[in-house]
C-alpha cells in the first residue's frame, strides 16, 4: 500500500470518528417529555323542565256560573277590556238583569280587571276588581270584589255553539230585525241593515246605530248606539261598546253593551231569534 492510499484511509477513518459512524453512543432514545396537568371539564347540568308561559291573552267569549243562581256571559277584547252580563238562561234564552264592564290587563295566565263597574239593577255604588286566572279562549276563573261583596265566577268557553272567536265578524250574521230586552229592563227593536247601520227603540226612546266587525280580525263587532231626544231619559247619549252574535243550540242570539266616554252610564241588550 503506498502512501497515497495509507493518507486516504486514515483520512477517512478520522471522518467516521468525528461523525459517530459505526457507534451506538449517539442512538440513544429522546426524553419522555413530563405530563401536562389539565383542569378537568365540569359535566353539564341536566336541563330543568319548566312550565311554558302564557303568551296569548284572555280575549274570548266565556259563560258560566255566578252567585244567587246567574249565570254569565263574558266577552274579553283584544285589548283585554272585560265586559260581562248577568241572567239567567231558560230554554237556551239568556235574559238580563246586570251588567259589568271594565278594563284589564291579561298575561302569563293571570287576568285582572280593575274599576268593574256595574250597570242596571244592583248597579255598583264603587268601582271593583276583578282577579282571576285563564286558559287562553278555554276558561275564566276568579273572584269579583263589588260593594264588599267577593264573589268567585267561574267560565269556560261556550258549549253547544258553531261560535268561533278566531274567525272575522260577518255582518251578515246581525243583518235584519232583532227583538232585545235591555239591562234597565226597556224592550228594545232592532232593524240592522246589510251595512250593518241599524235604528229601533229602546222602550220609547228612539235609537240609531251601528255594528261594524272590530279591526282585529275576530268574531267581535264595535258597536255605537246614540239615544234620540225625548222622551229619552239621556237624550243624545252617545254609547260605545262591543257586540257579539252567537248561537246557543238552535237560537241564534246577539249581545250588545257599551258604556260612555266617562262609564257615567252604560247599556246592554241581549236578545234571540
């Protein structure tokens, strides 16, 4: 072997040694690096089953029962305006004797209507209250506070009728003559034309009107009703209020009361044909 070649490999054998090759000391495993500490994630709460709120309003046609053996029909607006009549019904035949109007408020099933005044016999000498609790268009319970007196009043909505608060008025339906008995006890006569206009009397008192379906789009008519000069014990009288028309069995009956702008004086009639 000559020198050339002794210098190369000994050349070479220095590189492999500055290299590490063909040595193990070099091969040895990295690190295992030291656990991370990590907060554990809180397990999710079961869900709470909770009552849904009543969103809807009182607004609805309702009867039932009243003390001294009445019963009632009870009309809640749209604007939760509470006006009810008091009788008695005999072959399907609802007659007057007391009428209750007032403004309320309903939400999250609860409704209460406060000033109640009432017109006609019995009419209150004060301002009442009304609290009470409600299925939307399916019951009204509570308790009427009138002159000292509680009274609880229970309703549901009306039995043994094609009525449906949730379809538009049609004039139609109050279209033609109508023979009413009024809360002070006047016979009142009705001719409603197609337009809804209508003229009577109510005992010897000329009356003119109107009845229109209420903008809300439900089974509820606006009514406005003024009293013609005298003899009539308010002459001029300007009333304003709601209606209804509805059928209990195979008698088709119409409801109407309103008050004035001051609830001094306030009217109802409820009759059949």
């Amino acid at each position: 072997m000559n020198k050339e070649t002794l210098a190369l490999t000994a050349l070479a054998m220095m590189m492999l040694t500055a290299c590490g090759g063909g040595s193990d000391d070099n091969n040895t495993s990295a690190a295992t690096p030291a656990p991370v500490a990590t907060t554990p994630t809180p397990a999710t709460p079961a869900p709470v089953a909770t009552t849904p709120a009543v969103t809807a309003s009182a607004e609805g046609v309702y009867e039932g029962s009243y003390a001294g053996g009445l019963t009632h029909l009870t009309l809640v607006t749209d604007t939760s305006r509470m006006y009810t009549v008091l009788g008695t019904t005999t072959g399907g035949v609802f007659a007057i004797s007391r009428f209750l109007e007032a403004p309320g408020t309903s939400s999250n099933g609860a409704y209460t209507a406060t000033g109640v005044r009432a017109y006609g016999a019995g009419a209150s000498a004060a301002d009442g209250t009304f609290t009470g609790t409600y299925a939307p268009g399916a019951s009204l319970n509570g308790t009427l506070l009138l002159d000292g007196v509680s009274t609880t009043v229970s309703g549901t909505a009306l039995v043994n009728t094609t009525y449906n608060y949730n379809t538009a008025a049609r004039l139609a339906n109050v279209a033609g003559a109508w023979s009413l008995a009024g809360v002070d006890g006047a016979k009142v006569t009705l001719a409603v034309g197609a337009d809804g206009k209508f003229t009577g009397t109510s005992g010897a008192c000329a009356v003119t009107g109107s009845l229109a379906p209420r903008p809300s789009g439900k089974n509820v008519f606006t009514f406005s009703v003024v009293s013609g000069p005298a003899p009539c014990a308010r002459p001029n009288e300007v009333i304003n209020g709601v209606a209804v028309e509805f059928s209990i069995g195979s008698v088709r009956q119409l409801m109407a009361a309103g008050s004035t702008d001051t609830r001094a004086n306030g009217i109802a009639w409820v009759g059949a044909r």
